[in-house]
C-alpha cells in the first residue's frame, strides 16, 4: 500500500505495479480511521510524523529512510518520532552517523540506494561523441546548487583548458546556480552546460570519465549509474560518496573543494587508460550489492526481522 499527498507519477506507478493508493493531504490526516498495516515505511519528513503518529497511537511499527546527511532538527518530535522507529535505514555511514548524533539509542541500519538501469541507446551514445570529435568527454550530472560540487569542476576546467585541449566537461542538469556558472564558464571552449536532459542513460555511457565533486551527499546514487554504464569515477571524498567509491579500487577520490587536486587528479587518469581500465572493472565487481534486487532483500530482511519481534 503507498500513501502519498495526491496524484502523480509515484502514484501512477504504483498503481500500475498493482498497488493500492491512499492520498492523505497531511500528515496529520487520516488518523481517525487509518488504513490497517502490520508495518509502516516512511521515506520523507513528514511521512516519518505520519508513522510515528499511528506508532504511538496503534503500536504500529515504522521504518524510516534517511537519505541526506544534513544534521536533524533536534526538535522533541523529530527526536522522538526517529527514537520511536523499530530502525532508521541510512543509505550510508555518513547518514548513520548523523542519526546517531541526534540520538545514540536509535536503531539504525545502512541500507544503500540502488542503480535506475537506464537505457543507454547505443545510437543516442554515437550522435553524443560525434558531437565532441575528438574528445575525452568529462561529465557532471545533478542539480545546479552550490553542495554538488560544480564550481570547483569549472575552476578545474580552467586550469586545464589549455594544458589539455582535449578534455571537454559536459554538465548536465538545471538549478538556481545556473546563471553563475554560465558567467563562470563563458569564456572557457572546454566546458558546455547542457541544461535539463530527459534521457540521461546515453550521456553516462558517451562520457570517458564520470565527475562527482560533492561538497556533501548522502550518498551518490549518480554514481551507480556511470559504474552500470562502465564509465569510470572521480568523485570528491566527502558524504557518503566513499561507501561507493574506494579510492584506486573502483573510483579515484579527491578532497572536496578543491579544484587543483580535481585537475591533477583528471590530468592523471586522462593520462593512464589502464587506470581508468582497472577502476571500471573494479567498480563492475562491486555493483551487484547496489542491485535493486539486493537492495530489495536487505528491505525484506529488515522487515522480516521487525515483525518476528515480540509484541
């Protein structure tokens, strides 16, 4: 069962997969006479009010997912609707570790995301690096907003602009910063700002090298989608990005923010195949435990767990 605000795609989906749906406009609606479950699962803000409500009013039992590393309100009810949950699944240590600072004796589990398998079309993949002749295509694609990381990439790409000629930064995605990197990057030839793009599949494939310089993150799931496309990784060293990346195992980490260490860093795998070659294959071995499948059991385990408990 899925309850959510109103309709929508999650709402389409769901129903198309064969599931019931339930809008509740607000958190605190339909708690007079709620939908019967054994177990809830509440994966926003308010869902986790939600939950905790009918926990303390019925003895349901809830889950939680926590998907940023940003530090919890440390209001009563936050502490106590996350102190209240059987377990607060985190898609990564970082995130456990903020859950932990809010509260010691929550019971927490790391649960990571998983890969979208998104389509690569090899035709779409061709037209892309046809467009770039030439080019070792570098590509960067999230939100436009400060904590992804993309003015260092624009510093980095200016360094290299010419250096290495051949590099050129695809950045892909829209956001309130977008105005200030167009300026930042307007007189560089190498770099391209490409907007908002439906199919992002192709472009993960098309790239040479995947850049993930997050100043924070949860996780990254970005960053499964480049290792399911075979791309090789170089992300920054912060967040929950090293439960994916192991630095010279199936990714290159460097520190966050910094836009010279980001250019040496791309200067040295551009400059050594066998490198990105071994990262790839390193990355590909490990992409099985970020399956949907396995992500999925880890979900029905817990679950299984929680309701074997004593009442």
């Amino acid at each position: 069962m899925l309850l959510c605000r109103g309709p929508g795609k999650l709402s389409d989906s769901a129903r198309a997969a064969g599931v019931d749906v339930v809008y509740l406009p607000h958190w605190f609606s339909g708690h007079a006479s709620p939908p019967r479950a054994d177990l809830w699962h509440a994966h926003d803000g308010k869902g986790v009010y939600w939950a905790a409500l009918e926990g303390r009013c019925r003895g349901t039992p809830y889950v939680i997912t926590r998907r940023v590393d940003n530090p919890l309100s440390s209001n009563r009810f936050t502490r106590a609707s996350y102190r209240g949950a059987a377990s607060v699944a985190c898609l990564s240590r970082a995130i456990s570790a903020q859950v932990e600072k809010l509260d010691p004796q929550i019971t927490r589990t790391v649960i990571p995301s998983t890969f979208s398998s998104f389509a690569t079309e090899p035709d779409a993949v061709s037209a892309i690096k046809h467009a770039y002749p030439g080019k070792f295509l570098v590509g960067q694609v999230g939100r436009l907003v400060p904590h992804k990381g993309y003015t260092s990439t624009i510093a980095a790409a200016q360094i290299l602009a010419e250096r290495i000629p051949e590099i050129h930064f695809l950045l892909l995605g829209d956001g309130p910063q977008r105005a200030e990197l167009e300026a930042a990057s307007a007189h560089l030839p190498n770099v391209s700002l490409l907007g908002h793009v439906d199919k992002v599949g192709p472009y993960f494939a098309a790239f040479d090298l995947f850049l993930f310089p997050s100043l924070s993150e949860g996780l990254g799931s970005s960053i499964l989608e480049a290792m399911q496309a075979q791309t090789p990784v170089l992300a920054a060293r912060a967040g929950g990005i090293p439960d994916i990346v192991i630095h010279a195992e199936t990714g290159w980490l460097v520190e966050p923010g910094d836009a010279e260490g980001l250019a040496e860093a791309l200067e040295y795998l551009y400059r050594h195949p066998d490198v990105r070659d071994r990262l790839q294959e390193g990355a590909t071995e490990r992409l099985s435990m970020f399956s949907p499948a396995a992500v999925a059991e880890r979900y029905y385990d817990l679950y299984a767990s929680i309701l074997a408990r004593p009442k």
